[in-house]
C-alpha cells in the first residue's frame, strides 16, 4: 500500500521520480506527489488526486533542474482522497512520505499540540510535524526521538530543508529496499522500481536509517554506527515488468501462467517426485507434524482452501485454513507439533505477517510460500519456498494463485511421500498429472477468444453466483473475488448443496450461476443442484471435463476443460474464472489493473 521512491544522483530527480511512481503505481493510486530541491536547494512539492498520469501533466510544466527527490503514490487509510491528504507533507524543515498508519497519531496531535498547524487529516502530516519539533540540525536524533514516540508501521522517506542532496529513511513494518547504482542513489518500497537500474540491492533493516546522498547510501543503525547492508540480488527481468503488447497487466500474467509454473515445479523435481533439498527445506519438517494449519489472506487464502481440500483426503491429518486477520486475534490451537504454513505473494500483507509471528511464538514450524524473494515474510519464516511467478503488477492475482497451487501440490506430494501415504510411483504419477495440467491452461488461454461472449449477460447484472462442491467449492471462492475485485459485480460462492439452505431465495429469472462440477465423485449431486437453479430461471454457465455427460439443455453456456484427474483441475479452470473477470471488467469499462479502492500489496490493517 502507498508506493514510496527516493533519488539522490546526477539524473534529472523529476524524471526518475515519475517513471518510478508509474512503476509503483499499482500499490495505491489515490493521489500522487513528488518533492525535489530545486536549483536554489529550496524544496518544491507538487502533489495531485488522481493517478500519477495527472502528476506528470503537471510536472510537465515545471523547468528547473532537480537531483534529488522523493515521489510517493497513496492509497488511502487516514483521510479522504484530496490534494492536501496527498503525500509529500510539509512540516516546517521536514518534508515526508509515508508508507503505514501511525495509530497513536491522535494522541501526538494533542500533545504537540498541533490542531491549528495541520493542512492534511493523514496520520502521516502529524509524524511530520512530531519530527520537525525534534529537528535541531541533527537528522538522526530526531528520527531516533521520532521513533521513540510513534507506534505503528511506517516507511519513511525524509528531507531537510537545510540539507540539500540528501534524504535519510527508515522503516518498521512497511517495506523498504535500497541500492546505489551508476544512476545515483535510489530507495523505493518495492523492488519493481528500482530494476530499471540495478540487479542489486538490499533490504533496509527494521529500525535502522539509511541516508541517500548523489555519491553514496549509507545504512546505520539508531545509534549512528554503520552497518554493512545484506545485498541481494534482482533474479527479475524488466520485462516482467512491462505490459509486452498486452493491453492490461492482468491479460499478460494469465498468459504467463504455464510458465510460472514450469519455473516453479520443474527445479524442484528430483527422480520425478518433489524435492526440496534446493531451498533447504528438511523432510523432517513433513513427517514431524500432526497438523497443518494454513494462513493467509484474499487470493492466497483460497490458494490454502484448494490446498486443504486436496491434502486432508491424502495425509489424513487435520488442515485448517484461517483467515491472516482473525487468525491473528485468536488464541490458536496450535503447537510444536503444527505445521504453519504462511502464503503470500508479496510476502509483506501486514495481517499475514502478524499471524507468521504469533505462529511462531506458538512455537509452530513455519513454512511460507512467497513470490517476492527477500520480502518480510520470506525472511522471519523458519522455512521458504518460493514461486517464481515474476513481478504480478495487476492488483487482482492469477499467476501468483496458480505459482501458490503449484507449490501446495508440490508440498503435498511430498509429505505424502514422505509420510509414506504414496508410494514413490503414486508420487511420481501426481507430479505427471500435475505438468500435465500446464497444457490443459495452456489450452484454456488459447482459446480466451471465445469466453469473450461470456459476460455479455453478466455485465448486465448485479449478482452473481459461484457454485460447487468440494475441490470446485474450493475454486469458486476465487472466482467469486476475482470477479468482484475487478468488475464490481456482486459475486458469491456456495458449496452447491448448500445454497437451497437460503441464499436459493435470490435464484430468479435470468440471475447468472456459475457452477464448476469437475469433481466426478460428486458431479451427479452437482448437477442436480444446477437443475435446482435453473428450474428456478437461473442463467446456468457451467464448467466440465471435456468427456462430462451433460443433457441437452441444462446450461445456458457450457465450457469444457481438457481431461485431467479431478484433483488438477483448477487449473485450467482457474483461467477460465480470470478471464471471466477479465472480460467482465473490459466489458464495463472498468480499469482492470488498478480497480477502485484497493491495492496490490495490503501493508496496513
Ligand atoms: O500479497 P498477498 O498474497 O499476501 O496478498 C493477499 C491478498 O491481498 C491478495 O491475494 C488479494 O486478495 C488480491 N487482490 C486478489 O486478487
């Protein structure tokens, strides 16, 4: 949430700032707003609702040379979307962006007294103006006072008025990464900036302050005493990044998928079954457990939902999946004995992050299953596997979901292996179905053209419902959040047997239902319960195996994936359920990539 970039170096600042908000763009795009010294080494903020295209336009007009800088792009929590809550803030010789809520903002408002001094209502403007009481020449006591006194999450990019040329930033919670380069110094809260011009970086350590200047970046701790940073290493390309003649992010991750998930499975065989040995992860972390408890939030979630659905059935071991933001409230059954295993794409969802950390002071085993290497949750979870679906810039996920999917199946061969409920030609010929269901998408992506006509009836309406039963129950739900989070389109997903329990009340005339019956050892019930609703006048899409016996009649609109074992199947229906919402999108007009309200990396509560 809220995309931060910071440049001290020989460049035009202006122009790295912009290119580097458009980057960063999908993480909030409420307002938009840049700071830069100006040729008199006096600061100059220019800051505008609407997305970073309006900021530029005004930039445009702007003709004095700027070398260090820092931009920000916000997604709201504290106060509306208007030109004043806009990052930068100005506060006396403080000039600020921040990435996070400081909760204990009310409280420092009163005691500083600053009611009469604020221009914003952000949280965000307070920290500024706290800073600045404490500035008396020395950047880092003040921040250190700073940090003393705020309670929250916070990234913080900061300039003084009398010190030109340089920014100085720190970080809790709220991601930050850094790296000098031959371009200058450069600072951002994700990665995806800073790859036009390095492969190396590092992440800024919680607590510590970094100081950007034209010639270096030095990282200290609170105290002033240096600190080597851990480089890492960028395995991205840029153009991963881009869009590639794809009209939106979202159409060009779809299409990634088959090889996502070759990147992510095919490293990890080992004699055909799954190995981890790569990343580290012992088999003892499989055969010592007596329960697995999955956590997580959106789309990863329903990744766990899939995972539970699949694994209980094969290791007869409880798998619980919970909710990242109630799961971190409760008081867990969970134990030593409990495999935690934490999903996240980006590896920094807050609510995901503070469930990895109560897991751990459970004393649970943590396994976590991340795309962006070196994120928060990659680093504090006891094990890491990675996916290797690239950057995903469309907020709404696919190849990160279908990545997740590979790992969890991987995972699951392997305890099952392992815990000696298959035996090594089963594992072989589950990871042999599992690549084959990457033709299967590939199949389902090719023919995209013809799901177009698809949500012709569904933009129309204002709900729709997802229906089926186990594996399928399991896919809905994801289906149901992608067409929501990109069409605005009322979305809900049954377990089909359940839906005559009440929700059959709202089946009337011509209301779309979706329903997924792959799952032959209960496609016989399904299919009674899609006569249900289509008795009731539902418009009935429904999804298959190609060799499916359906009559004549019973859908409106019938899609048939390829053949595959049950237990592969959402993968090519997955694809099928993204371009539903996809093309729902498209069809209303809508911005696919940057929906309303929401934002690609959710870093507050
Ligand atoms: O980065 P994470 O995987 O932790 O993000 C979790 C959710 O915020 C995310 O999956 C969200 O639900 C997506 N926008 C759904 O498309």
């Amino acid at each position: 949430m809220c995309g931060i970039i910071g440049y001290s170096g020989p460049l035009e600042a202006r122009d790295i700032l912009l290119t580097g908000l458009s980057q960063l763009e999908y993480r909030g795009y409420d307002s938009a707003g840049i700071a830069y010294f100006d040729t008199f080494s006096d600061i100059h903020v220019v800051k505008k609702i609407g997305k970073v295209a309006n900021l530029k336009s005004i930039c445009a007009l702007e003709t004095d040379t700027a070398h260090c800088g820092i931009g920000h792009t916000r997604w709201a929590t504290h106060g509306g979307v208007s030109d004043a809550n806009a990052h930068p803030h100005r506060a006396g010789k403080v000039t600020l962006i921040h990435n996070g809520i400081i909760e204990n903002y009310h409280g420092l408002t009163e005691e500083f007294d600053l009611e009469d001094q604020l221009a914003s209502q952000t949280d965000s403007e307070v920290a500024a103006w706290v800073l600045d009481r404490f500035y008396e020449g020395s950047p880092l006591d003040a921040i250190r006072h700073l940090l003393e006194r705020i309670q929250g999450s916070y990234g913080f990019c900061i300039m003084f008025d009398d010190r030109p040329g340089e920014i100085y930033a720190v970080r809790s919670i709220s991601p930050l990464v850094a790296s000098y380069t031959h371009s200058g110094a450069l600072i951002a809260s994700d990665l995806t900036a800073l790859i036009p011009y390095t492969r190396s970086y590092f992440v800024v350590p919680e607590h510590h302050i970094v100081k950007l200047t034209g010639y270096k970046i030095s990282l200290m701790d609170l105290e002033g005493n240096a600190v080597s940073p851990e480089m890492m290493k960028v395995d991205w390309n840029m153009d991963s990044a881009m869009k590639n003649g794809f009209p939106h992010f979202m159409l060009k991750e779809i299409h990634e998928q088959p090889e996502a998930l070759k990147q992510t499975i095919l490293p990890r065989m080992a004699k055909g079954i799954p190995d981890f040995e790569d990343d580290r992860i012992p088999d003892s972390l499989f055969t010592r457990c007596s329960q697995i408890h999955i956590i997580a939030c959106g789309t990863a979630m329903h990744a766990g939902m899939v995972a539970k659905a699949l694994m209980e059935p094969v290791l007869r071991i409880p798998v619980t999946v919970s909710i990242a933001s109630e799961f971190r409230y409760e008081d867990p059954l969970i134990d030593e004995k409990t495999l935690v295993m934490i999903i996240s794409q980006s590896g920094e969802t807050i609510d995901t992050l503070a469930a990895l950390r109560l897991a751990k002071s459970c004393g649970s085993m943590t396994l976590a299953i991340v795309n962006v290497k070196g994120s928060t949750i990659a680093r504090e979870s006891d094990y890491v596997l990675y996916t290797h679906a690239g950057p995903e810039i469309a907020v709404a996920s696919t190849k990160a979901y279908s990545v997740q999917l590979a790992a969890l199946y991987m995972i699951s061969c392997r305890m099952a292996f392992v815990r000696e409920k298959f035996t090594r030609s089963e594992a072989k010929a589950f990871l042999t179905e599992l690549l084959d269901a990457i033709p299967a998408m590939e199949t389902m992506i090719r023919k995209k053209e013809e799901e177009k006509h698809l949500v012709t009836h569904l933009i129309q309406q204002n709900d729709v419902f997802f229906m089926g039963r186990g594996l399928d129950y399991a896919f809905s739900l994801e289906g149901a959040l992608k067409l929501k989070e990109i069409s605005y389109i009322h979305a809900e997903a049954y377990a089909a047997g359940e839906l005559k329990h009440g929700t059959i009340a709202l089946i009337a005339s011509k209301v779309p239902v979706i329903a997924i019956a792959t799952q032959e050892h209960v496609f016989a019930k399904m299919i009674s319960n899609v006569r249900e609703v289509k008795a009731r006048g539902a418009f009935v899409i429904l999804l298959t195996k190609e060799h499916a016996a359906v009559e004549e009649g019973l859908a409106d609109i019938h899609i048939r994936i390829p053949d595959l074992d049950d237990r592969f199947t959402v993968f090519p229906i997955a694809v099928i359920l993204q371009l539903i919402a996809y093309y729902a999108s498209i069809g209303k007009n809508l911005d696919v990539d940057q929906p309303r309200n929401l934002a690609k990396s959710v870093t507050v509560e």
